[in-house]
C-alpha cells in the first residue's frame, strides 16, 4: 500500500507552484490580501481537519477540501521571508 505522506508529496509538489503562478500574476495588494486570506484559511482548517490527510478513510470529499485549503496554504507562506517548509521540501518566492 502506497503511504498518504507519499501521495501528499507528489500532489504538492505539482500543487504548489501552479499556486504560486497564480499568486504571482495577480497585483501586489490583491496578492497581499489573497496570501492571508489563504494562510488564516489553512491554518484554521489544517489545525482542525489535518489528520484526514494522514488517514482519509471514506470521508474523500473533505480530504480533498483539506488538501486544497493545505496546498493554498503553503503557496501563500512561500512569499513570506524564507519561504515554508513542509514535510521535507521547500517552497520560497524571492521577487
């Protein structure tokens, strides 16, 4: 059996950036205000529902919400001073 953190990984890695993009193409004050929106979204949902990610069960449609509001999450962080690291891999935008 495959384990979640691998499935997590390789769905982030591919996630994240596209995230980024999109953050990068938006105006600087758009950006700022989507970035927290998106960090106090994941924060809050990750703290209460993070463990789905490490074992999903039959609830499949609030993984998958999880998993969005994480991988938001991570994108916003990643403009932040030294970026975010998670799980081993690193995401940093430097402008």
């Amino acid at each position: 059996m495959t384990d979640p953190d691998d499935l997590l990984i390789v769905s982030l890695l591919v996630s994240v950036p596209l995230l980024i993009v999109e953050l990068r193409r938006m105006p600087a004050e758009a950006r700022r205000v989507t970035c927290a929106s998106w960090t106090l979204a994941s924060t809050i949902v990750v703290k209460f529902l993070g463990d789905l990610l490490q074992e999903p069960g039959s609830r499949t449609g609030q993984v998958a919400e999880v998993y969005n509001v994480l991988a938001h999450g991570l994108a916003a962080s990643a403009f932040q001073p030294g970026g975010v690291t998670y799980l081993g891999h690193h995401w940093e935008v430097s402008d």
